[in-house]
C-alpha cells in the first residue's frame, strides 16, 4: 500500500549512527543486509518519459554522503549534467527533485501527489501519533484549527507575543547598565522557546515559572536534537533516553498539565475541543499532538532568529537601517523611549517596516533548505510546458527550493547576504524574474500549496517583534567575528542550524 511504500521513505539520510555501530556483528550483519537490498532495489532502469535517473555507485551512502557535504553545490552539479528535473536514489527511494519554478505549480496541483501520507509518517515516527494514519476527520478538523493563528487571531497572539516579551527582558532592562556576554544559539533558544511557549500554550502561574519553562526548554532540545534520527526510522529505544524525554514532554502537554496555564491561545483550546473528541481524557496521544504543534512553532523559528542575529551582528550597516527605521516609526507613533519596557505596535505598523521584514526574508532566502514532499500514489504525467514527465507509484517528488532560492538569475550575487534585497524604491519587492518571466513562486521558505506553514505569519511576527525590541532596547556587537557554516544534518527537513556558535554582548543602550 501507499501507506507501507512510505513506511521507509523519509529514512534516506545516512544516519551517524550507522557507520559507527557497524563495530557491533549484529548491526554490521544488518547493514550487510540492507545494503545488499538497496544494491538489488537499485536494480531499476529508467522508462520512456522518465527523467533521468541517477543510482550512484553506491545506493544507500554514495549520493547522500554527497548531499549531506554540500547540499547545494551537489544538486547544481547534478542539474548542469541532468537538467531541471531528475530522479536521484537515495537511500532505497527514489525521488524526483523540481528545480525549475515554473513547474512548482504542476506538481503542488496534481491530486496524484498527496502531501498526507508523508506527514503520517512523520508524525508516527516522530510523536507517536497514529490516529491520523486512520482518521481523515481528524486530520481535517486539526488543519480548521489552523484559521487561529492568522487574520484577526494574529492581531491576539502578536498583542500576548510583546507581552510575553516584556516579561523576558523586563528584568533585563532594570539592570545596571553593563555588558552580558553570550553565546547566540543558546541566547535565541532560550529567548524562542519562552515567547512561543507562553504564548501559544500560555503563562505558568506558579512561583517556578523560570525553572518550569527551562526545564521544558532543555528536555524540547534533546528532543529536537534527535527527531531527524526519528524521521530515518531508527527505533527510539536505541536513542538513548529519548523515549523518556518524549514521554515527560507529552506528560508536560496533556489537558490536565495546561489546565494549569494561564491564557492558552485559541488554537490550543480549538485543538483541545477536538481532540477530546476523538481521544479518552486520558490518552497519551492528546499531549503528542500538543508536542507536534510545540515542536513545529520553535524549531524552525529559532534557527531562523539566530541566523537573522548572526547576519546583522555581522552587518552593522544593515544594523543600522534597521534601528533608524524602527526608530522612526516608534517616534512617528509617539512612543519615545523611556525607562522601561513599553511598545505596542499594530500589525499595520508592523508590516510597514519594510526593511526589517527584507532582512528577515533575506535570511530565510540563505539559510532555508526544506524540501517539499508529494508522494506518488499511482503513475502520472506530469504536463509541463517544455516537455511531460512520468513518475512512477511508489516514488517520491520533492520540490526543492533552495536551487531557486540561490539561482544568480533571480538573485544577484546569491551568496551574499543584502538585507534590501526584498525592498524597492522604499517598499516592499514582490517582483523576480527568471528567462524574462516573472516569478509566481520566488521565495518558499514556507512550503506550498496544501502544506504550506500555517504558522508562517506568527513566525514572522514573533522575529520582528524579538528584533525591534533588541535593537530599540540593547546596544549589540559581536565578540568572535567567525564566518560559520550551516549544518546540514537536518537537510531537507527546514532551517538548519549553525556548525558552531559566535558570542556576542549586549548592554542597555544609554
Ligand atoms: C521561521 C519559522 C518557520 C518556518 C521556516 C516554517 C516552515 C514550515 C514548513 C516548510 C512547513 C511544511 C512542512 C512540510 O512540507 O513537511 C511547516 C509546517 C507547519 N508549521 Fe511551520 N515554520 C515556521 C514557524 C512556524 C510557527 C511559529 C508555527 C506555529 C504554530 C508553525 C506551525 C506549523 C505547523 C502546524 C505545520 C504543519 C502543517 C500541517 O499540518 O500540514 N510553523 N512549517
């Protein structure tokens, strides 16, 4: 079934653990084994109207090594020899990459290729849930929870994220006026997880509220740490003490532990209502749902803060249009800055700040490497202007923004970060351009069509508002001025993380 065709495929990448456990006979027997299966799998021939098909010498390691190493510079490669669309084997799938924009719609429309089956998976894999798997009402009224965290409802969640806010660096601004010195990554984590937690699941009434939320924080990040280890299908018993990470932090979300929070956002009580539709108040799966949510709102929203400090940090031109425009508009509003923490922005005001919303698409645009994923439920043609493109059941498609995303013709100088790229003549840039058509599609750090982020506006929402009050608040400078690289352990899979991390200081400005 389409359901057991998938069972394997979000396992394509080379794990680390495996080349080191292969020291144990069992596991190495094993790896034998699979390799033998993935060489007999490779066995394939491409068909009339196929793309090209590429299985490398070696099936499970040879092409995902290369892709791991330099994700880019290896998919450029292969599109120079291949062209826009090819089928790659990776680790015993195969799987049509997309990399000519122009055919992104194509593929997001056809009714061939679902979305579902991949999420399935994932969220078995990953958070234990299997309901889904089984129940499509569910997966429905899940997504109709999603209208509250956009329109109207973001005017709330962004209003409670300044809230929440000033509660992280109220403190803060009634110290002395000395610098703190840190290390980024985990400065954005903690900063991150706090303002999305609180304000999405709400506040912890008990005096212990620093050590509750630290405490989540901490057992979220080894989570987080090994979901791509989950997505490859090892079994959570052999990840440590994962499993029982997993079960504290779905423990931390059942209806019973929120009930105790103050101030659960609309989305997590329309979810709740649902939820105890389909589940028995006790079923440990309500709190999995909670952690899928949870995890989808932090860990792509913290890479994407560190990076967005990283590039200013290292900017400070750029650092300081952004203060001016920021500026402006506060003095515009007349919330001149005095002692204390007190800005309130609309969200009219908000989208106004053109450079500051340029610079943030602008990370994205670098540091973005999801891929998005349709599964082939049966054989289809794809029509596409220049020529029709069979795939096969069973396979995968993947469009693959990041080729668009670094593509010279549409992006001048593509590995340099320009924070006014997405400006024109002082406002926002909407048009690009590719062989002298404009785009439909030129930025998708946010997926497209039926799983597109839902959560995309909060995203951009809690980043604005995370910048303006650091710049307007804090003086900001880095110490280690390190070029540093993305680790792209979690390719494919969202906004990778930094190989290391840079300290940097901040003080409150006089
Ligand atoms: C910069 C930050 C973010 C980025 C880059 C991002 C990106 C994405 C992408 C690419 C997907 C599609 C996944 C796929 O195709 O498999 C996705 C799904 C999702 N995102 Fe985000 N996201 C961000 C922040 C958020 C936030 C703040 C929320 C808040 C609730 C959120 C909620 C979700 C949910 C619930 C889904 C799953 C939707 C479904 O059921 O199909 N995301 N996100």
């Amino acid at each position: 079934t389409a359901e057991d065709m998938s069972a394997g495929m979000v396992g394509f990448w080379p794990e680390p653990w495996l080349p080191r456990s292969l020291g144990s006979p069992g596991l190495a027997l094993a790896a034998a084994l699979l390799l033998l299966l993935l060489c007999l799998s490779a066995r394939r021939t491409r068909r009339r109207g196929e793309p090209p098909l590429i299985k490398g010498w070696l099936p499970y390691f040879g092409q995902a090594l290369k892709l791991q190493k330099d994700p880019l510079g290896f998919m450029i490669s292969l599109q120079k020899q291949y062209g826009d669309i090819f089928t790659l084997l990776l680790g015993g799938k195969y799987i049509t990459f997309i990399l000519d924009p122009f055919h992104y719609t194509s593929v997001a429309k056809n009714q061939k290729l679902s979305f579902q089956i991949f999420t399935n998976k994932f969220l078995k894999r990953v958070f234990s849930i299997k309901k889904m798997i089984t129940d499509s009402d569910l997966i429905d009224e899940i997504h109709s929870t999603y209208q509250f965290l956009q329109g109207k409802h973001l005017d709330i969640l962004m209003e409670s994220t300044m809230q929440n806010l000033k509660q992280v660096f109220e403190p803060q601004l009634l110290k002395t006026t000395s610098w703190s010195t840190e290390y980024l990554l985990p400065f954005c984590n903690s900063v991150i997880f706090e303002m999305t937690f609180t304000t999405i699941y709400g506040n912890v009434l008990a005096y212990d509220k620093k050590t509750f939320i630290a405490e989540l924080k901490d057992d979220f990040l080894k989570f987080d740490e090994k979901v791509t280890h989950l997505v490859s299908g090892i079994p959570i018993e052999l990840l440590g003490n994962i499993k029982s990470v997993r079960t504290k932090l779905i423990k931390d979300l059942t209806i019973e532990s929120l009930a105790k929070l103050q101030g659960l956002s609309e989305v997590v009580q329309r979810r709740n209502d649902i939820l105890e539709k389909y589940y028995t108040p006790k079923d440990t799966e309500i709190g999995a749902h909670h952690l899928g949510l949870l995890w989808a709102s932090v860990t792509n929203t913290v890479p994407t803060m560190f990076w967005a400090m990283y590039y200013l940090l290292r900017h400070p031109e750029a650092m300081a249009v952004l203060r001016d425009e920021i500026d402006h508009l506060l003095q515009s509003t007349g919330q001149k800055k005095g002692p204390g923490f007190s800005i309130y922005l609309t969200r009219e005001q908000l989208d106004s700040l053109v450079y500051l919303e340029s610079t943030i698409l602008e990370v994205l645009r670098l540091c973005s490497f999801s891929g998005i994923f349709r599964f082939v439920q049966e054989d289809v043609t794809l029509h596409l202007e220049s020529q029709d493109c069979c795939l096969r059941k069973g396979d995968f498609v993947v469009i693959f923004p990041p080729i668009l995303h670094h593509d010279p013709e549409i992006f001048e100088a593509p590995d340099e970060f320009r924070f006014d790229r997405f400006t024109e003549n002082g406002k926002k840039k909407t048009t690009f351009f590719k062989r002298g058509k404009k785009l439909k599609y030129y930025h998708l750090p946010f997926g497209l069509g039926v799983s597109k982020c839902p959560g995309r506006f909060l995203a951009m929402v809690e980043i604005k508002q995370l910048l303006i009050v650091l710049l307007t608040y804090f003086d900001l400078e880095i110490i280690d001025n390190k070029p540093l690289e993305l680790n792209y352990s979690r390719f494919l899979f969202g906004i990778p993380y930094p190989d290391s991390d840079v300290l940097f200081r901040y003080k409150i400005k006089p």
